[in-house]
C-alpha cells in the first residue's frame, strides 16, 4: 500500500493551489456576494486543463487519474466552492459520462469541446418532485421514431445558465418506470427550450443554479446516450464519480477552513497569548486535523478503486456522507475560533461554512448515502 503522491500528481496539486490562491482568491468575497459566475476564471480552469481531467488525451482531456481530480478539487475548493462545483459537474457528471457511454459521433461533437473547457455542460436530473427520487422523473420524451419530444422541467440545475451542453433524464416509457428512462443530450438554443431564473441560495453563490423548461424540444435519436432504456443506470453509474467529486469539494472546503483557524489562532491573542496556546483552541485544532486526514483517505480510497476498475460506489458513499458532515463541523468551528471576526466577510470563514452545506444535500444527500451504504452491508 503506497501513501506517496508521485511527481505528476504533486505537480497537479501545485497548479491548483497556485491558480486558486492567485487567480480565484481576489475577488471571490465580490462574486459571493453578487452571485456573479466566475467567467474569466472558468475559462482559466479550461485553458489549464481542468475541466477535463480524466477524459483520454484524444478527445481533448489531460488523461489523468482520478487521484490527481480530488487533489486539484481540493486546492480549489479551499478558495472557492462555487468554480469548484463548476469543475466537478464537468469533469464527473458530464465529460466522464460521455467518455463511458457516449457513441464515437456524440464524442467527437460534444466531449472534445468540453474537455477542453471551450464549453461547459450541465447535468439535469432533479425535477421538482424528483430529487432524492430519482425514478420519479416527470420530464417526458416521446419517441417520434428520428426523434424525441421533450417536455417537463428541470430543478436546481448547475451551470444551468453558462453551459451548452445538457444531459437531460426523461421518461420515454412510464409503464416500464425507471427502465424507461432515457438519457439524451440537449443543446443550448434548441426551440422550446426556456431557462428560469437563476436561484438566490445560502452558499456557492458564484455558480448559477437554475431551472430548465422544455416545451416540445426535438432532440434526435442521434443524441440519446446508451441503448433506450439506459437512462437511470446512466445517471446512477455517473453520479458514483460525481460523488467522489463532491466528498472532494466538502474535503476542500475543511481543509481551507482549518488552515485559516491554524494561521489566525497563532496571530490573535486573549488572555496575554495567542489562542493557540489555550488547550481548548488546541483540542479543536486537534480534532479538526484528524477528521480532515481521514476525510482525504476516504477520497483517496475511492478515487483509487475508480482509477483500478474495481467498484467503488460504496466508497464513493463512505467519502461524500463523512467529508460532508467533516466540512460542516469543521466550519461551524472555524467561525467559533474567529469569534466575531469569524462573523464578517472579509474572513472567508463565514462563506466556507455557508458553501459546506450543500455537500450534504446536491448528488446524493447524506440520507440517500446512508441508504447506500446500509443496503450494501446488510446485503
């Protein structure tokens, strides 16, 4: 068993974190709270080759493994949750799937631009009565032999307003339930094809979520993914590497949280010393130091299962549910640690611990993790 980081995948780690602390951390308290879409910075993360991590060199992508992906999620998490959620459902949900499963056309059309962060894509499968449900999808799409109409409307979409690109779940076949779901590729610009206002949310602000409504949209067979019928499986075998992105996200989010605690608790003084000295800052410091360690190892742990071709849906599970709780406990803390300085902006602090919360509701809730991991212990 090899604990060592190689040469590549330090490399990556570095460009990382020396793109998220001189590129995304000026101006990213701005953009939080003018929910402004980091455009420019985006388009850097493409440039660098972030936005297609693990998709093969051919088709665009910088052929890396998946431990290299939750490195650089990391380091880019800690300054700035929002472009790092805009990473990972590009490179997890949308470029990956399309890698896996797309025809050789769709690739050459649609992965390729995509993994060279020309374009970014979007991911739809919550509707508003389908979130933790996924089976339940009400968006429909009538097969009209050369092609599908599409109608419904789609929830809490990321990239919803920025992409070109999205991978929409609809159901073709509602007598046969979620086998006849289907997956289908959908194009910015398509007639019938409307977006709702962006959402006004608590944390990752930078990102714009919206909904999606589709009024007769004629997508052609051509773009559908997989055989019919494959919809479900698609989204669910998808969302297990989305998951290892998303733990990675919440890992980040901690970590950037606990290494501002450490530096400003050596720096702020009470009591004629600087807090680190008080055994009760250290316990803290303690605590939140071991919980992130492990956090990374259970990213590790997936993220290598993924890259050997074993199954790694439950990993994938233990890392989001444990990084989640970890990045919520650590924030919490973090703001504690600040006191009131830890209340006010210009300290980060108070928007990492807004950004965690959404690492235990989006791709999978803590709640559906939990019922992954029971059903695969009981058997």
């Amino acid at each position: 068993m090899e604990f060592e980081l190689n040469e590549e995948q330090l490399m990556i780690q570095k460009a990382a974190r020396d793109f998220a602390q001189n590129e995304l951390k000026p101006g990213v308290i701005e953009r939080d709270e003018h929910q402004k879409f980091p455009k420019e910075q985006v388009k850097r993360l493409g440039e660098l080759g972030f936005l297609g991590m693990m998709i093969d060199s051919k088709y665009g992508g910088g052929g890396l493994d998946t431990i290299s992906y939750v490195l650089a999620m990391e380091e880019i998490s800690k300054v700035d949750a929002s472009a790092s959620v805009i990473m990972s459902v590009n490179n997890s949900l949308v470029c990956w799937g399309l890698q896996e499963y797309g025809t050789e056309e769709q690739k050459q059309k649609y992965l390729i631009p995509l993994a060279k962060g020309e374009i970014i894509g979007a991911f739809c499968l919550s509707e508003p009565e389908a979130g933790s449900d996924a089976t339940s999808q009400h968006t429909t799409a009538i097969d009209k032999g050369d092609h599908y109409l599409l109608n419904g409307t789609k929830n809490w979409i990321t990239n919803g307003g920025s992409a070109s690109t999205f991978l929409v779940m609809a159901q073709t076949d509602a007598s046969k339930k979620h086998k006849g779901i289907n997956a289908l590729i959908v194009e910015k610009g398509m007639p019938g094809f409307t977006l709702g206002p962006k959402e006004s949310k608590l944390g990752i602000r930078g990102s714009d979520t919206h909904s999606l409504m589709f009024s007769d949209v004629k997508v052609p067979k051509a773009n559908r993914i997989g055989e019919d019928g494959f919809g479900f499986k698609f989204a669910m075998k998808t969302l297990n590497g989305g998951r290892i992105g998303i733990a990675s996200q919440a890992l980040g989010i901690a970590s950037g949280a606990y290494e501002l605690a450490l530096a400003y608790s050596k720096e702020r003084k009470a009591f004629g010393k600087p807090i680190s000295e008080h055994q009760a800052i250290q316990f803290k410091l303690a605590d939140m130091a071991t919980e992130i360690d492990a956090a990374r190892l259970l990213c590790f742990k997936a993220a290598w299962l993924k890259d050997n071709k074993k199954d790694y849906s439950l990993a994938a599970s233990f890392a989001k549910v444990f990084a989640s709780r970890v990045a919520m406990e650590t924030t919490v803390e973090v703001v504690q640690i600040h006191g009131g300085y830890g209340y006010v902006k210009e300290y980060h602090v108070e928007r990492l611990m807004r950004d965690a919360k959404i690492t235990q509701i989006y791709e999978g809730t803590t709640e559906v993790q939990k019922m992954v991991i029971s059903r695969a212990i009981l058997g």
